[in-house]
C-alpha cells in the first residue's frame, strides 16, 4: 500500500485546504509557504497507474470538498488540493479494466468540509466507477483472491463514516484498522509496528501496518526547505525495509504495509515476497 496515495501532484495555486490550522491558511498568503508546504504535503512521486504498475494495491485517500466552490465535486487533499477524486477513479478503473484478476482496495479514511450531500455525490462518483466491480461488505475471511474472480468482483472501498451502512458495497472502516505511530524516530516507529501486530484482532478485520514517520511542526521549522523525502524517508526507508522483510503473513501477522514514496526502494517486491513464505507453508503441511 502506499500512503496518501494522491499526493503525487498538488495544486500551489488552490486555497489551504481544510485540513489546516487557521495559522498554517494565515500564512500561506505569502507565496513561498505553499511551495515549502508541497514539500512536506507530496508523499508520493508515481500517479495510480504507476503505483499499481509498480504493485501498489492499497490506497490510503483523504478527501475534501473546495469551500465556496459551486457544486459538490470532491478532491484529495493532503494540506493542498490534489486533483478531482472522479479523476483519480476513472484513472484505476482504466488499469482495472485491463486486468480483470487485479483486486485493489480504497480506504477513503479522512473527509474534510463535507456534510451527507458531498458524501452522496462521491459515493455515487464511486458506484459510477466501478459498478458491477464493486465487492460487498462479507465475512473478511471468505474474501479470498478465488471469491473475488467468482464473483468478477475487483474493487473493496473502506468508508469510514457513517453512511457506509446505506450502502452494501461499502466496508465500514473499523473492518480496515491502520494504527498511526505519529513519530519521526524510525526505532519507536518499529516498535509501534510490533506491538500493534501483537494487538490485531486474529479474525474479522483486515490491518494497516503504517511503516511511515509523520514530521513534527518543529521538524518542518528546521528543515524548511529539505522537504519530507529529503529529511526523513531517505534517510530511514532501508531501516523501514528490514523490518518489512522480517515479517511473516498471516493470522497475527503482517496484512497490509504503506510506505511513502514507495518507489525509492524495492518497497512493494519486499511485500509481495512476503506471500511466498505462505506457500511454503502450505506445501509442508501438505
């Protein structure tokens, strides 16, 4: 999975969006904080199409209508407006398309300046992109790559808000947790990885293991200019990497990883690898 997956492009020139602190939208009058904030707001370098080229198969959304803006059209948002979320869906449809036995997940996690309307018109932007791809809500454990190419299904949507439960192909978001280690110290980060393992629930839910570091406000203060790939994930992604080839997965095991920037290092071959060890454990108990 990559995380803030949308975040390849951002718009300079769009207001702050309302995700921010009245101080941050203060300050982005002056022309030079929007460019120090796209870097610290783009997490990712490859639009869709090269992410699931690339294996991605996850995708962690944030949303937001535009305030004061006509109509309900939503975007990603991620401190700066990203493109039109209809954009970005037509995008992964085209690849879906493409590769009937392809099977992605959207987790639509944060929504920002939207009351039921907004949420009707994006749910009905997904059902119109999707249709019949579209897998319903279902015990997670019969959600089998086997089931999903029965059924001709390819899409899951994780809706974390409360209209989810109007509609059968929407997953409600506690079936999708994702547990947030908010540091920027990679060994307090692998720690927070271990135990929330530990933690996982052993059935009924998939689980999001954030391998990511979040800047402090005082991080950004002395690397101003550095940016986030810079400061951080270059830094500490082969760390990061380790920890991931270590895993197992499976029940109490890893599910999902994200990164940022997930194609600095051999990020999504790591994971995928990872599948192999299952194999293996079939065939000896076979």
């Amino acid at each position: 999975g990559s995380h803030d997956s949308f975040s390849y492009w951002v718009d300079e020139k769009s207001p702050v969006g309302p995700d921010q602190a009245t101080a941050i939208k203060r300050l982005a009058r002056i022309s030079l904080v929007k460019k120090i904030m796209k870097k610290w707001s783009v997490t990712q370098n490859l639009t869709f199409k090269e992410q699931l080229e690339g294996g991605i198969r996850y995708f962690d959304l944030r949303v937001s209508s535009k305030p004061g803006e006509v109509g309900q059209e939503i975007y990603f948002i991620h401190g700066l407006f990203g493109i039109k979320v209809w954009d970005g869906l037509k995008e992964i449809n085209t690849f879906l398309e493409q590769h009937p036995k392809e099977v992605i997940f959207l987790d639509f996690n944060h929504f920002y300046a939207m009351d039921d309307s907004h949420h009707y018109f994006l749910i009905n932007r997904i059902r119109s992109a999707f249709g019949s791809k579209l897998c319903s809500v279902e015990c997670v454990e019969y959600v089998t790559l086997q089931y999903m190419w029965e059924k001709k299904h390819q899409v899951l949507i994780f809706y974390h808000y409360r209209l989810c439960e109007e509609y059968p192909f929407l997953w409600p978001g506690n079936k999708m947790p994702a547990p947030w280690a908010n540091t920027t110290n990679v060994h307090k980060l692998l720690q927070f990885l271990e135990t929330t393992l530990e933690e996982r629930s052993r059935y009924g839910t998939f689980h999001v293991s954030q391998a990511i570091l979040t800047p402090r406000v005082k991080t950004i203060a002395r690397h101003l200019v550095r940016g986030l790939k810079n400061t951080l994930v270059h830094r500490n992604l082969p760390m990061i990497l380790n920890w991931v080839k270590a895993q197992k997965p499976g029940v109490m095991g890893v599910n999902i990883i994200t990164s940022d920037f997930v194609e600095l290092v051999d990020f999504a071959a790591t994971v995928i690898a990872l599948n192999d060890l299952l194999l293996e454990e079939d065939e000896s108990s076979t």
